[in-house]
C-alpha cells in the first residue's frame, strides 16, 4: 500500500458499471485536481458530452454542482470545493460517479497506484482503455445493449434508423487514445 504524498499523481481506472464486455478507460491526474474538473477529464476520457448532470459519491457523501434553484433537500458538497485527494487517499481507494441520472450511467472509479509527481509529465492524460463509449441518450447500459444488437443486425427492423440516429456508423470496439488525449490537452491544460 502506498502513502500519499504531498504532491503526487493517481493513476486511476474508471470503468462503466454493467457494461459486457466492459468499457474502461485508465488516466493519470495530478492528486491536487479539484472534483469538479476532474468531472471534465472523465467526460473526455469515456467519451460523454457533458449535456447530462453528475455526481460523485464518496464516502457517503454527494459531491456536485450545487444549486439553491434545485435544491431537493439533499446535502451535496460543492465539487469545485474539494480535491480528488480529499476522497481517495490510498490506493485501492474507489468512488462513484453518476452521469446523466435519465439513463443512470455509473462509473467505479479506482485508485490503482500513487506515483510520485513528475513536473514534466503531461497531465491529465488516458494511457489505457477498450471499447468506445456508448451514444448519449441510448437508454442506459440495457438501451446501449439494445442499440447494438439492432445496428449489427441488418434485418432488424430498426437497423437502418438506428444507423441514421448514429450518424451512419458505430463500432462499439473502436477507442482513440491519440483522439482522447488531444481532446485532454485541448480541455483540460
């Protein structure tokens, strides 16, 4: 088990909760990131539009955006207030994060390793990952599933206006790791 340090970079696994075969992206982060951009990087790094709310859970705890128009009640800490540190301190250390609550989107989120901090290193960045991220507004894990068996069955009797829904094409195996850490630096630097 490593002891964090002062300064220091995580090496994180995020992975989408019920996907089969999974769909899983691994980044580096400086420790010091404040939830709320990381937020971003996570976005960018599975592939999401940021056109959906999130939060995280930690501990018991909600963080996300607050909103006193929107409050129902529930305590949520203010995610642009807290460091990633501040909620995964030791390796193996896990959080959840929920994007777009409509179609339930869940995210384990991994400590895997504490690196020591590289001045030189190029943060954040996605060193590792399989298969694409699922099209916004498909319906959660069970619509995605659906999705994909109708567009790689040319005789269902959705095939064709699922395809024109996509834009003409979906490979659910394809991810760009050059495409996602140009994004990273474009965003996120």
């Amino acid at each position: 088990m490593a002891v964090q340090q002062l300064r220091s970079i995580y090496q994180i696994k995020i992975t989408l909760v019920g996907a089969k075969p999974p769909i899983w992206r691994t980044i580096l982060v400086p420790n010091s990131v404040k939830l709320g951009d990381f937020h971003i990087v996570l976005q960018i790094a599975m592939g999401w539009s940021n056109s959906h709310l999130h939060q995280f859970i930690a501990n018991r705890e909600i963080y996300g955006i607050t909103d006193d128009e929107f409050d129902m009640g529930m305590d949520i800490k203010d995610e642009s207030q807290f460091k990633l540190s501040e909620v995964m301190s030791k390796e193996k250390d896990s959080i959840q994060y929920e994007y777009d609550f409509g179609d339930g989107w869940g995210h384990k989120i991994v400590l895997e390793k504490i690196l020591p901090y590289d001045k030189d290193a190029q943060l954040p960045a996605c060193i590792k990952g399989k298969r694409a991220c699922p099209p916004e507004d498909c319906g959660g894990i069970w619509g995605y599933e659906e999705l994909i068996n109708t567009i790689q069955d040319p005789e269902h009797p959705d095939h064709k206006e699922m395809l024109e829904w996509l834009g003409g094409s979906f490979d659910p195996e394809v991810l760009d790791l050059k495409e996602v850490n140009e994004m990273l630096i474009e965003y996120c630097r």
